[in-house]
C-alpha cells in the first residue's frame, strides 16, 4: 500500500510539475482587439494582430501593418522600442507610417512586457531582448507577400542597442535604422555618460545582490528599477516606479520630457511600464554583464543609419555608435528636437529620410 501510495504522490508531483512548464499558447494570450494605439489608425494600411515564437519558446505579440493593395514581394521592417514601452505607442505609429510607405512592418511587444507572454513580467534582458528582433525577422521572411532578402529594422530608444546587437550575430537583418539611441548595458553599468565612479558602480552590485536575496525569501521578482539609481545624497533609490504620479518641483528637463510623453494623453498607454509600473528591481544584473554591440564591425558591409535629435540627452550614444561602426553608416541630427521629440512629433521625425534609407538598401 506504502509503494502505491508512494507512486501516486509521485505521479501528482510529476503532473503539477508539468502542468506548471506548460507553455502558453498564441491563443491563451489575451489580446485587445479594439484599436487602443496612442496614434490615430491610417486609413492607407491594413492592420492585424500576429503571435510568433523567439528560440526561447515566448510567444511575442505584434501589430502587423501592410499597404492597402500592395502587390508582389514587398520589403519588411521590424520595429521595437522605446524601453518600457509598448507597440501602441511610438513603435507602433512608426510600423504604421512606414506601411504607408510601401513596407509589410510588424510592431512587437519585447518579451516579458505588453501582451506578449514571459512570466515574470517586466522583466528586461539583454540576451532574450535582442533575439526577439531575430524572431520577428523569422516570421516577417516567412509570409508569401515578403521578400525575405530585402528586411530591415528600426530600433527605438532602449530598443536601438539591442537591434544593433541582433544585427552583429543575424546577416537576414539587411539595413538598420536607430530612432535616439540608447545603450541600457552601459546606462545601467556606467551612468549618464560614463559618469558613475567604481565606488558607485559596486554600490549598485552590493545593492542588486542582496535584493535577490530578498526575491528568494519571497519568492516574487520585487518591482522597482529605477534608471537613476541615485539620489541627491548618493543612496540608492529603490521601489519606485519609472515615472512618478507628477512632477516635483524644478524637475530636471528630462524628466520632463518622459513624463509628457509616458504619463500624458499625448503617450500614455495602461500596458506600458513606463506608463503605469517599473521593471523589475534586478533588471540590470544581466545588463552589467552583456554589453551592447560588441561586435558593431560584424554589421558592415549592411548600412546603419541613426537618428538623434540636436537637444537629445541621449545624443552621445549615436554618435558614440557612429564612430564604432564600420561604412557603410550614416548620422542624422535633427534640428530643434530632443530625445522624446523622435518618439512622435511628426513634423521632427524625418520619415523621407527613413523611407530613402530603406527604399535604397532593401531593393
């Protein structure tokens, strides 16, 4: 009786263990079927949701733009970012202006965040993040209307090291466009130009290592990465979500410019994390340890072309970029614009310039 009893406990484990492994799949994911972009839908494009798998086995959520009438072969561009971001808003209006344009383009939620699945969520990493570019080449090559030689991708943000990253290790990805670039593995390791001190960067180490200790005891992934970890007296900021429910008093231009966009009619998005929530607190651990683009030289002889707006905070990364990477490349400054201008002020974002880049190297 002990050896049936035995074997029916054990055969209990084994189903709760499975059942718990089980992946989700494209149809258990819930996704909204009104339109619920921050943008106004284009009446030149058709519009539809997709699912597709990264090598991880995650399913990823995408909005799949395509010109109305289009006919043959056409080139694609996936498009991703900003970080914390959802495809509802600036990666998404960049899709849909693009398809106008002429391109089947798939706007993705990365995984672990928006209606794509990964569980914990808001979770952000480095590796997973920059294969989900590859996937989403993987399913844009494998529709009857694409030409799988002639794909390209637009990184946005946060996003744009990782598609540089995809780009170095995945030859499919043809041309490659970045929209005010940013490199989250040297953000997050270095600071705000490269300005954190050694004792500074081991603070942030002694920090992320016991909160997992934390995680462990709890069992649950605490919220609360926060880009700048420091307060005004050098002590770690924990537990707050990216952006506060309003703005302090002289607040710093930049933070200005995020919240108007994240926290505001004009951007504001209930999935997005930068909208309503934050990462997880140990989000930058993976980052410390995986820096971007390490192999940029791999990227020629495939063009780059990146965007960054006169005023942008951000600026250095592009041009840090442009000086690394091998011809072909190319640099665009805008005029008159900042970091979260080129998210979506369409009289600031230069999509003839896009569409050129594009329209000549994915031929």
């Amino acid at each position: 009786m002990k050896k049936w009893k035995t074997i029916g406990l054990i055969a209990a484990m084994i189903g709760a263990l499975t059942m718990a492994n089980t992946p989700v799949s494209a149809k258990d994911l819930s996704l909204e079927t009104k339109w619920d972009k921050t943008f106004d839908k284009s009446a030149k494009v058709d519009h539809k949701k997709v699912t597709f798998k990264n090598r991880y086995g995650i399913i990823l959520a995408a909005d799949m733009y395509q010109p109305k009438n289009a006919t043959g072969k056409l080139a694609a561009i996936a498009v991703s970012g900003p970080f914390g971001a959802v495809k509802e808003q600036s990666s998404g209006l960049y899709a849909q202006a693009m398809a106008e344009r002429g391109f089947v383009t798939l706007a993705f939620d990365p995984s672990y965040t928006g209606e794509s699945s990964g569980e914990p969520r808001n979770v952000a990493s480095p590796d997973i993040n920059t294969e989900d570019f590859s996937a989403a080449v993987d399913f844009l090559g494998l529709l009857p209307n694409v030409d799988r030689n002639r794909i390209g991708v637009i990184g946005i943000c946060g996003f744009s090291g990782m598609a540089l990253t995809a780009a170095t290790s995945d030859s499919r990805i043809k041309a490659l466009a970045t929209i005010s670039m940013y490199d989250m593995s040297r953000s997050m390791s270095r600071g705000y130009k490269d300005s954190y001190t050694m004792e500074q960067r081991q603070k942030v180490i002694d920090y992320l290592s016991q909160q997992r200790w934390a995680d462990a005891e709890s069992g649950e992934n605490a919220l609360g990465y926060h880009e700048v970890p420091f307060d005004d007296k050098g002590n770690i900021v924990k537990g707050q979500r990216v952006l506060p429910e309003s703005l302090p008093e002289n607040p710093n231009p930049v933070l200005v410019a995020f919240f108007n966009y994240y926290r505001t009619s004009r951007g504001f998005h209930p999935r997005g994390i930068n909208s309503t929530t934050a990462w997880t607190a140990t989000t930058p651990m993976s980052f410390f340890s995986f820096p971007m683009y390490a192999n940029i030289e791999m990227i020629s002889p495939r063009p780059i072309l990146l965007i960054a707006g006169e005023n942008a905070h951000s600026r250095y990364y592009s041009e840090d970029v442009y000086k690394a990477a091998s011809d072909p490349k190319e640099l665009l400054i805008m005029p008159n614009a900042d970091h979260v201008d080129l998210y979506d002020q369409m009289d600031k974002i230069p999509f003839d310039k896009i569409t050129e880049f594009f329209g000549t190297h994915l031929k």
